[in-house]
C-alpha cells in the first residue's frame, strides 16, 4: 500500500510528522512525501523538519511565493506529473494551506483518493483564503479526519457522507505532547519572565497597514508593563517595512526572526498570555492552559473558545489592551484548562489516522 503525503507550509509540518510516523510501524505502508516549496526558507521549514524528526521530502516542487492563483496553479502543474509517476493508493493532504487545495484538485481530477487531515473546520468567513481551501478540499476528500464534534458537524451540514467522516482528535496536539519535554530544554535563555508573546501573519492583520499600525502602537504601550516577544513571520515582516516604527524602537517589543517549532513551543507554554491570529496556536494554547487572544473578529475552531482559554478580541484594541492589564494584575490566570480536556487531543490522533487507513485498504 502506498500513501503520498502533500505538505508545502509551516503549519504542515507538526502536523504530518505524527501521521508519517505512525503510519511507518505498519510493514505493509510505503510512503512518499512531497514538498510542495510553499514555504522555502530554511527557518521557515528545514528546522522544523530535523526538529520533528521527518524524512527528507523524496521530491521538492520548488513553487516558492506568489499571488494565490499563481502559486495554486504552480503547485497544480509541478504535482500532476509526480502523481502520475508515483500513483499511490491514498494522498494525505494537512489543514487549510494553499498547497493543500491545490493537491486536492489534481487528485480528484485524476480520480486518486484523497484524505483530509483536519477537516470540518470553518470560520464561516470566505474573506480568509484558508476558509475557501477548506470547503474545497472537504468537498474533494474521500476520508475526512475531523479534530472535534464542530467538525463533524459542519461537514455533515454541508452534504458530506457521513461514512467519510472520522473524529479522531488534533495531529498537532500529537507533536506537541511528544515534543513537550524537548521543548523544555530549548527556552531561549535571554527571554525575561513574565511576558507576552505575540505573533501576526493573517492578512487580514498584516497586509492593511492603517491597522498594522494601530496594532503595533498599542502592543508598543502594553510593553511598557509586561514585556511581549515578537517573532516575525516573513510576510509581516515585509509589510513592516514599509511602517513608521519609532514607537516600537523605544519601547519593550522585541522583534525577532521565526522561531523553529522547539523554541516556539518553549516559549508559549512559559507566556504570560499570547496574542495572536493564527490557528493552531489557538489550540496549542488552549492544550497548554495558557490564556490566548486572538485578534480576529471570528475562529475555525470555536472548541479553544467554549473549553480552552481562547478569547477573541477582534479589531477592538481596548479590549485587548484591558485583557493584557488583566493578566498583568493576575486577574487570568494559566491553566485556566487542563491538558487533554478536549476529547481526543491526547496524543493519538495520528495512531488512529493510520489505523483507519490501513484498515480501509485491507478490505
Ligand atoms: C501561509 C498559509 C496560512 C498559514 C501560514 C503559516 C495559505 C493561503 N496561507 O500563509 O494559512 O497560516 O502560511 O505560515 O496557504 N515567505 C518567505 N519565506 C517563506 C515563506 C513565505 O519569505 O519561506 C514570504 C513570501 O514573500 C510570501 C509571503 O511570505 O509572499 C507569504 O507566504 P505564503 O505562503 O504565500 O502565505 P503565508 O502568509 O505564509
């Protein structure tokens, strides 16, 4: 049996290391794995390969950067040969990335089976780019691996067989529990206790720069009471380029390169609370018990809110700077949640994944 796994951006990667593992102990799996170059540079996706202990990608498509159209269609056109070359018997596709739809397509239009880790999920905001790729990609999956009842539920709302449809719990949280005491070891010995950390890529945050702006002065103020960590994305990081940071240069904000996946980890589990846009640190910090701000008027994964310590804050800059004063006074307080208090995010998710695989083909 043989099973090509398609990864190409960050959020990926934690994601299909647990799922390439587990399927490994099954003798009769053979597995390819594709990269699509979606994201290329090396702190950006080499460290987090050797960090989570993955096999070299057996090929590299190379597409790099682009505007959406571009970079899909390149991913479509360099993946239809290799998939017409290796014909295996399933893809694995992860999340909600450019590279994920795109691998979707050339599947369903060469009739090769696909399964979707981490599907169902829905922000129900078609402005995200994710959001479109998610409902394309759910509707394209002969299996679809959900990570919470939510999921279910939206996939089943949107016509999806309900016999496609397996909850086996977060991948991601697999990665994060078996890297948990590594992670411990690589905190970043000049950070100093208690802050804040942020992090911003969404584009919706980065690319309107009036409001990049008012972000930045107000995480600039915050700073003058609890210090905030910034690692950069390289997308923002461009976008700041092009800001007027006098305010940042003299306060408490430290800017710094993206951060490999064990030094991130370390970092948001000791966070005095973290304030972000991102997906999968919403639940990361929810399994953590970590108080997370999310600054989005909306989530795909309503669950860190309902039993985790995520709060949406939106584009109200008064509500995440009284949330922040909230922490700083002690009014939040950590472990708000207890780890594994969302069913199934228990670290096992991806043993199930393979089982469900390998039983199917047995048939
Ligand atoms: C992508 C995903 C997003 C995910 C994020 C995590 C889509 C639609 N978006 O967004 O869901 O949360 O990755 O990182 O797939 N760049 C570099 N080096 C790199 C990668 C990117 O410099 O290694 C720069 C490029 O100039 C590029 C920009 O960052 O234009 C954005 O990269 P892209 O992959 O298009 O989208 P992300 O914003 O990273």
């Amino acid at each position: 049996m043989h099973i090509l796994h398609i990864v190409g951006a960050r959020p990926n990667f934690m994601k299909a290391a647990p799922v390439l593992q587990a399927l490994s102990v099954h003798p009769q799996v053979r597995q390819t794995l594709v990269h699509t170059g979606q994201h290329y540079d090396s702190a950006m996706s080499d460290v987090f390969f050797q960090q989570l202990g993955m096999p070299e990608p057996d090929c590299n498509l190379g597409v790099g950067s682009g505007s959406h159209a571009q970079q899909t269609a390149a991913i479509m056109q360099a993946f239809e040969p290799v998939l017409l070359e290796r014909r295996p018997d399933w893809v694995l596709v992860y999340g909600d990335v450019n590279s994920t739809v795109a691998a979707a397509l050339v599947c369903s239009k060469l009739g090769v089976p696909l399964a979707h880790v981490e599907a169902g999920l829905r922000s129900r905001d078609r402005t995200m780019p994710e959001e479109v790729n998610r409902l394309l990609t759910d509707q394209l999956s002969d299996l679809l691996f959900t990570p919470s009842a939510d999921g279910d539920e939206n996939l089943i709302r949107e016509g999806i067989e309900p016999s496609k449809i397996h909850r086996v719990g977060n991948v991601m949280i697999d990665s994060l529990v078996r890297l948990l005491p590594a992670a411990d070891r690589c905190f970043p010995g000049d950070i100093p206790l208690p802050y804040a950390l942020v992090t911003l890529h969404r584009p919706s945050n980065v690319d309107d720069l009036p409001w990049l702006q008012e972000l930045l002065t107000t995480l600039a103020a915050l700073s003058t009471q609890l210090s905030i960590v910034f690692p950069v994305h390289p997308r923002t990081r461009q976008r700041l380029q092009q800001l007027a940071l006098a305010d940042i240069a003299n306060s408490h904000l430290r800017l710094l390169d993206p951060l490999p996946y064990l030094e991130f980890i370390a970092l948001q589990r000791r966070a005095a609370v973290v304030i972000t846009d991102s997906g999968g640190i919403q639940e990361e910090t929810t399994f953590l018990g970590v108080p997370c701000l999310t600054v989005r008027e909306n989530t795909e994964r309503p669950i860190t809110v309902t039993l985790g310590t995520n709060q949406l804050v939106g584009r109200d800059l008064r509500k995440l700077f009284s949330a922040v004063q909230n922490v700083v006074n002690g009014g939040s307080s950590r472990a708000a949640t207890n780890p594994c208090c969302v069913p199934l995010w228990d670290g096992h998710a991806a043993e199930r994944i393979a089982q469900i695989i390998v039983r199917r083909s047995a048939r």
